[in-house]
C-alpha cells in the first residue's frame, strides 16, 4: 500500500531559503505584487523574480499556474517555483494550484513559503492528492515521494486547520490503493482483512460470510459469486461519533473485485479495467476511514458486498430466477449486470437492520454513464430532492464534478418480465436509469436514497487536477463534506 507525503509546518523563516534543498516554492498574485518571500527570493536570484513578473508569460499565466525557475542563482534549491495565485483565493483555486505545484515537484522535497496565504490548508491538500503513487508492484526501488514543508506566519493555526484536511486525503489515498489493486491481491478475503485492520482507528468491523448471508436471505448477491473460488462476504463498518439515539447515516458499497461478466462474457479487450470495479465499495471504505480519522461527529454504517463474478460449472446462467432478500425476484438477463444484484440485496439489509436516516450506494455500475457524462461527473439519481440537492452541494465545494440523472415510470416499465418480479436489465435504451430503477425497487418508501453511477470517475486513463492516471478517489472528499455538512 502507498503511504501520504509527509507535511509539516514551521515558521515564517525567509533566511531557510537559500539554504533550502530539493525545490522552493513562492507566491504571487496575477497582479505581480510580491509578499515578503518572492522578494526575499527576487534578492537571492539577482532580480530574476521580477523578471518574471514582467514577463509575457506570467502575463498570460492563470489563476494556479505554476512557473519553475530552474537552478536558481543564489539558491541552494534546483528549481525556484512560482505558483499565481491571488492573496485570497476560492478553496478550489487553492487546491487545483497545489496540485500543480505537487505535478511540478516530481517526487522532490519542497519548502512552501506561504506565510499567512489564505487557504494554506486547501493549497496543501491539492499538492497531498496530487503527490500520490501507486508502486506497490514495482521492483525497482522507488524515489519517494519526497516531503512538504510550509513556512507559515502561524504554523500551528494552520497545522490545526489543515489536520482533517490531511484525515480526508488518507481516506482517499485507501480508495485509490484499493482501487488499483489487481484482483489476483485484492481478492474477497484481503479487502475484508484490510476493513478488518481499520478497527485500530475505532472503527466497529463485522464481516459477514457465505452461511450467515444464507441465512439472511440474501440470494442474489450469492448468485453473482456463485461460479467464483473466492467466498463472497458482506462487510460492516460502523463509526458512532454521534448521539446514541441518532439514526445513522448508510453507504452501500458494489464491491465486484473483478468481472468477467460471467456466463455472459465480456470482450477481451479492456477486461484487464474491470480490477476497478469494486470501485463503490472502495468509496464507502475510504469514507470510512476518513470519518474516523477525522473523528467525524456523526453516526455512519458503511456497507460493502464483496463477490467475484466468473464464469464456472457453477455460475448463474442467463434465463435463471434468484429470490432476493427483500422477497421479490428476479430474471437473470445478463449475468454482466451484476452490480445491481449486489446492491440490492445490501441495501435491503441496511434499511432493515439500521432503519437508517438516509442512504447513499456507489457503484461502477453502467458502461452507459460513461457515453452520457464521460469521465467528468457521476450520475446522480434520487428519491428525494432535498437530500439529493445538499449532496450536490458538498460535490461542488470539493470539486468533484456529480450531474443529476432522471428516474420514472416509463424507464421503470422497462424492467418487467414475464416470467419473475423483474428483469436485471431493461435493454439499451437509457442503460444507467434503468439500473437506477431496478435499485429503487429495493429502497423503502420513507427512506431518503442517491444512487451514485461512478463507472466514469473511480479510475481514468488519463490524470486529471488531483490525481495520476489510474484511481482518482471520486466521492470520498464530497461524502466527507456532505457527512460535515448535514449530518455533524
């Protein structure tokens, strides 16, 4: 597993500059008006700095580009960067600015002079996120991730400040190495153990395996691991850092730790992505962790059902009807759509055991969401406006781009079989709203509920602001916010 780049705060020292290794960074407005630092730094360099800034390319530089001056005369430093960022930016200009200045450092020690920037804490967590490197494969010793140090004219303010900030960023660095992991490692049983070790953040753990979902009835997440080796499990994690009477918050996981489709097989081509498709449930662990980190108060239940689906003498076959737990059953259409099947037995489970305040699943669930939205934003689909709404809300303050989908009868008719309660799958046509229909199917009436399509944004082939290509981490920073937001 990787490890968080290493941050820490000291004081407002200008001296440190010149003496400082690996790389310097500064601060200055698009106006070119220089603090302290970039003067210090304009000094050293013999005027280099506002050079610079009187430069046609700092003119055409943007709110969070980042300039580098490679070996800077005067400084011990190999580069001198020069990040454009005004003196009281929005939380996403500080972020995405320090996540450039993280692509720019490539691994090496930093010294951030920000004395008393506004954001520091969003700036820092940009250049954190950013940072990440998933090498746990690699044999070749690996350089490092180097380290981040920030001059700040009240550095324990701002460690105080950035300290939940960092608790998120561990979340999502789980997230991610979950979400990398090949599905030779990251089997049934090893996801599990590594939900089981979270219990030293004080976490509550259960893991519920193969017998005890027998027994619960839970037959249609049995069905998808059925043709598999590798024990399907259900996994528990409960955070009370609430009142003890509060009902708690749900999130429901799909955590498929490979999908060959099943009986129906997927093409070869690209079957090596489908290790990413425990992506929801990957969410839900890293959410987890953040909460606990951060000490989250608020009550949380997260629950992730674990299962491999393949082909085998043993799998379900395409025209097979399974009972799910809530009583209803299903056609089998397509053992490719097997997401659906997972979730929604777990979500029954939740509603029944935990009668939950609201709840929210994730899971890589359609190829369509992808056609409809690409890789920029989850489909979002909802019962209910207002808790849907404050979920958008906490999306747009973390940048983490979430577009609301429809839902309705005439999708919902889609799903009818002649032979069962419903068919898994409602043909082409609007592919990721009937899924979204065949899950509401198993939501309670008075249960608040988001569906969350995240196909197009747990893992990408290209980097995006925050992350290298491979998992990004979607959903763990907006359902931290949104948990803040409504629930703390």
């Amino acid at each position: 597993m990787s490890s968080l780049i290493p941050v820490r705060f000291q004081d407002f020292d200008l001296d440190a500059m010149a003496q400082a290794e690996g790389r310097v960074a500064i601060i200055i407005p698009s106006d070119g008006k220089m603090n302290p630092a970039a003067r210090r730094a304009n000094r050293l360099t013999k005027g280099a700095v506002a050079r610079l800034v009187e430069s046609e390319k700092f003119e055409k530089s943007k709110t969070g580009d980042v300039i580098s001056m490679a070996w800077p005369a005067g400084m011990a430093a190999e580069a001198l960067d020069v990040v454009v960022l005004p003196r009281r930016p929005e939380a996403d200009e500080a972020r995405k600015a320090g996540a450039a200045l993280a692509k720019s450092a490539g691994g090496k020690d930093m010294l951030v002079m920000v004395g008393n920037q506004a954001q520091t804490e969003n700036l820092a967590l940009g250049m954190v996120l950013r940072s990440y490197d998933f090498n746990a494969h690699k044999t070749k010793d690996s350089e490092g991730s180097g380290s981040i140090t920030i001059g700040h004219s009240k550095p324990k303010e701002a460690e105080a400040e950035f300290a939940p900030l960092y608790a998120i960023a561990d979340g999502v660095r789980m997230t991610r190495d979950l979400t990398n992991e090949p599905a030779n490692v990251l089997t049934t049983t090893e996801f599990a153990d590594r939900l089981v070790e979270m219990q030293e953040l004080g976490l509550e753990v259960e893991v519920l395996e193969e017998d005890k979902l027998a027994e619960l009835g839970m037959r249609t997440l049995l069905s998808v691991g059925q043709g598999s080796a590798s024990p399907s499990k259900v996994v528990v994690m409960h955070w009370n850092g609430g009142d003890k009477d509060d009902a708690p918050l749900a999130l429901v996981g799909k955590g498929v730790v490979f999908d060959t489709g099943g009986i129906s097989l997927k093409p070869a081509g690209g079957m090596e992505d489908m290790t990413m498709d425990m992506g929801g449930a990957g969410v839900v662990a890293g959410t987890m962790r953040a909460l606990a980190k951060r000490k989250a108060k608020a009550n949380v239940v997260g629950l992730v059902g674990l299962v491999e689906n393949m082909p085998s003498g043993n799998a379900t076959r395409p025209g097979d009807v399974v009972k799910s737990m809530k009583g209803d059953t299903v056609e089998i259409i397509n053992t490719d759509a097997e997401g659906r099947l997972v979730l929604c037995d777990v979500m029954w489970y939740a509603q029944e055991r935990f009668k939950p305040v609201g709840m929210i699943d994730l899971a890589t669930l359609t190829g369509a969401i992808i056609i409809g939205l690409g890789h920029e934003n989850a489909g979002v689909f909802s019962n209910n406006d207002t808790f849907c709404d404050a979920f958008l809300k906490s999306a747009r303050a973390e940048d983490e781009g979430a577009w609301r989908m429809p839902l309705g009868d005439a999708y919902d008719k889609l799903l009818k079989s002649r032979i069962a309660d419903m068919k898994n799958v409602g043909g082409r046509p609007a592919g990721s709203i009937t899924a979204a229909q065949f899950l509401q199917r198993f939501v309670k009436a008075d249960t608040p509920w988001i569906h969350l399509d995240i196909a197009g944004v747990a893992s990408v082939s290209s980097e995006t602001s925050y992350a290298p290509k491979g998992a990004t981490g979607w959903g763990v920073r907006a359902l931290s916010r949104f948990v803040q937001d409504n629930f703390e």
